[in-house]
C-alpha cells in the first residue's frame, strides 16, 4: 500500500516547514515548492528527506493526495490556478494540521501580538526537561530542540497560535481551526495592517476563537491588559486564569532586577535566576508556567526548568559578547516590542552605549501606522539607525529624532563605516523580522577579520 502523498504550497515558512516536518514523522510522503527556497528552514527540510521544487511551475507539481495552501498562496499564482483548474483536493495548512495533528491532542495554544514564539518554546522545554515527550509547532528555531516542530509520544501538543488569516479561501485567524484546551493570550494590540482595518477585528477574531472554547478549557492571560478585558467581556465560557505584576494578585511576578524574578502561583512560591531579561519574558515565563500547571507540573519544577531555558533564535539572541561589542539579534515587528527589548538590555547594561539598528519590514510597520509609536518606542537608544523600502518613512523618523538618529540606504556602506560608526563597548541590536541583508552575519565577519 503506497503512502499518501501530500504537497505544500509555501513550504519554507516556519510554520508550514512544521507542517511538513509533523507529515514526514508521520510516515507521509511529503514534498513542497516555494518561491524562496532558503536556509535554515530548505537545509532542514532536505536533511529530513523532503523534496523541494523553487518555484511554482505547474508542470512540476508532482501528482498528490493532498496539497496544502500556504496563506502567502494568492491567487494568480500559476501552480495555485493549475490546481483550481485541475480541481485538485486543496486544504489550508491549519485545517490539515487540525485534522491530522491536533484532533486527537490536549492542544495549549500560545496567542497575542508578542512573545508567541518564546512562551510556546518555554512550554515545551518545561515538559521536555521533565521527560514528558509532547509534540510541539514552534514558529522559529528552538535552541534547546533540533526540530520546530514534533508530533511527540504523549497527548499534549503546544502551538503557536497567531492571528493572520488562514488562506486565500479562508480569511478567518489561523488560530480558529486549533481547538485549544489551554489558550494563552500574552497581550493584544494593533498588528498585521495588511488584513486587519483596525483593533476592533481583531477583537472580533479572538472573540470567534473564545466561542468555540469548551466550558473545561482555560484562559489564561494578564490582568493588566486592557485589550484582553474588553475581548472577555464580549463573550467568555470557559475557565479564567489571570496573573499580575507587582500587585495583590493570586498569581503575581515580583521584579526584583533585570534577570531575578520572584513568581507566585495560589500558594506556591519560587525565584527565577537566568539568562534572560525583561518584564516580557517574566511575563512569558508566567503564562508558560501556569500552562503547564494545568498538567501536574509545580511552579518549583518549571522555574527549575525555565532557569535552563536557551531561548530561541533572533529573541534577543546574542551573538557577539565581548569589550569591543554586545552584538544581538531580535525578531522585532512592533513598536512595542521594541520597546520593551530595550528596556531590558538598558536595564541589565545601565552604563553601556546602546545603539539600535531596526529593518521596517513588516507590513503594518512600513504602512507607516506606527510611526509616531516607533519614535517613542526607541527613547532609551543612545543612536537609532533604520533602514525601510520607503525612503521617505525614514526620513521622516530620522527628521524626528534628529541627533541621534539615521538612515541606513545601503547596509554594505553601513558595514564598511562600521569602525567609525561603533566605539569599543558599545551595544549593537540589530532588530527585524527578516535577514537585514545578512547585516549581523557581515558584523561578525567586520569585526573578526
């Protein structure tokens, strides 16, 4: 009997990469095509054994059972009309991944506008630290894992849940089709321009997604953010569990500096000593313990776990520690996580120079919508340097903050000038949702050759 074959349209994304690693563990003939066939995800994909075709020439579309639609899949695009044409059995990655995946599991979905990659990465180390074999969909690179995605031996299966729509036939959130018994809403703001008018709709998808929640499923979430109240307050069904910061609350986070959190959970408390910093990721590390909390793990044994987390790649990732220079990476889309990102290195580097380097690359974020919020969010830089398609969004930023702020027009130049432009000691974090023109990796090379 032959395996069922199934293709993926839009395969080297993260997520539907995950996908296709989650088939192949399964036993099923996976191969893809993509338009940009590109490492990590296309060097992980064919040491996996999957095939991948560049490009979306139909006459290269192998034969399959199956082909799943990535959401960057528009129509137009030439293997996407072959199949309309053809009637073939189209499916979009998370009704597949429903279907396939997540029927038969206790699903802990990870939502918001920030922190989705890392809180999802913290759940499944904790678990993974306890020798509890879940499987996981991880839309990044785990450092603790050689995988981003796994189908697991046990019943509980973490996925990051995000809210960008689903496919070219299907415009509701992705999340709606995961089911979760457990959803962690981390925060919510404006975000994804490109499909979303305003706040009010992503309320609205958030809200479908709390309706299909069964009565035992929990919800948990941060007192503190107003966003989150107002989605609960349209409509709410299943069991809430909320924490706080610094206050009165059942479930708090005590900052007692940059990298030593005090966490309670009920009656239980514990301290967190690790590498990373931030009131970001002390939140994040809370909601991944009170999720795990749900399954038999005590707030003692995931904060012992968390102490040993490794992160994920581009979150504040380090990549140069020396005199000379902090180099780090961080996957920033949003004013604030900038931010935020920024808070925690001034606070764990009070006397040291930081400078920021940020690519505009997300939609919303070159829309221009968060401008005014930009301006504000790199406050704590002591030099700012952006780089945009739109020459004139920058201008406009870099007429704003003035002094100590500029525009990067070509990142070689911004490389060749690199000695004159850093002074020893410094703190480069170069901030984006993509390469940056392989702008950390040309870092490296300047100040090692």
């Amino acid at each position: 009997m032959s395996k069922e074959r199934v293709h993926i349209l839009g395969i080297c994304g993260t997520f539907m990469g995950g996908l296709a690693l989650l088939g192949k563990e399964q036993g099923l003939e996976i191969s893809g095509c993509d338009f940009n066939v590109y490492p990590p995800m296309s060097d992980h994909l064919h040491e996996m054994g999957i095939d991948i075709s560049e490009g979306y020439d139909p006459s290269k579309l192998p034969e399959a059972d199956c082909y799943v639609i990535g959401n960057s899949i528009s129509r137009g695009n030439p293997a996407l009309e072959f199949l309309l044409s053809k009637k073939a059995n189209l499916i979009s990655g998370p009704d597949w991944l429903y279907k396939t995946v997540l029927k038969n599991k206790r699903v802990i979905a990870v939502s918001g506008t920030h922190g989705k990659t890392t809180t999802t990465a913290m759940i499944a180390w904790i678990f993974e630290d306890h020798n509890i074999d879940i499987g996981y969909l991880i839309a990044g690179k785990p450092k603790d894992f050689e995988k981003s995605a796994r189908l697991g031996e046990q019943d509980i299966f973490v996925i990051e849940a995000d809210e960008y729509d689903t496919a070219f036939f299907d415009k509701r959130s992705k999340f709606i089709h995961y089911k979760p018994d457990t959803l962690i809403i981390n925060n919510l703001e404006f975000d994804h321009g490109d499909i979303f008018p305003d706040l009010s709709f992503i309320f609205r998808e958030f809200h479908h997604l709390i309706r299909i929640l069964n009565e035992e499923a929990q919800i948990i979430f941060p007192t503190d953010d107003l966003n989150i109240a107002k989605v609960l307050n349209m409509g709410c069904w299943s069991k809430l569990i909320s924490y706080g910061v610094d206050g009165n609350h059942e479930n708090a986070i005590s900052l007692k500096d940059p990298t030593n959190i005090t966490f309670t959970i009920k009656d239980e408390t514990g301290d967190l000593d690790w590498d990373m910093y931030g009131e970001h990721n002390a939140r994040n590390a809370m909601a991944a313990a009170l999720a795990v909390n749900q399954y038999g793990i005590s707030l003692e044994s995931a904060l012992v776990s968390l102490s040993n987390f490794s992160g994920v790649s581009k979150r504040q990732d380090i990549l140069i520690n020396s005199e000379r220079l902090l180099l780090i990476e961080d996957f920033a889309h949003h004013p604030t996580a900038i931010k935020t990102t920024l808070e925690g290195i001034k606070q764990k580097y009070p006397t040291r120079r930081l400078v920021a380097v940020i690519e505009l690359r997300s939609n919303t974020m070159k829309s221009g919508y968060h401008d005014d919020h930009l301006i504000e969010s790199v406050s704590l830089a002591d030099e700012v340097f952006w780089k945009s398609e739109d020459f004139e969004q920058v201008e406009g930023l870099v007429s704003k903050k003035k002094s100590n702020s500029k525009q990067i027009i070509n990142v070689d130049s911004f490389i060749e000038d690199f000695d004159s432009i850093s002074s020893p000691g410094d703190i480069f974090i170069i901030m984006s949702n993509g390469n940056f023109d392989d702008i950390s990796k040309k870092i490296i090379k300047k100040i090692n050759d």
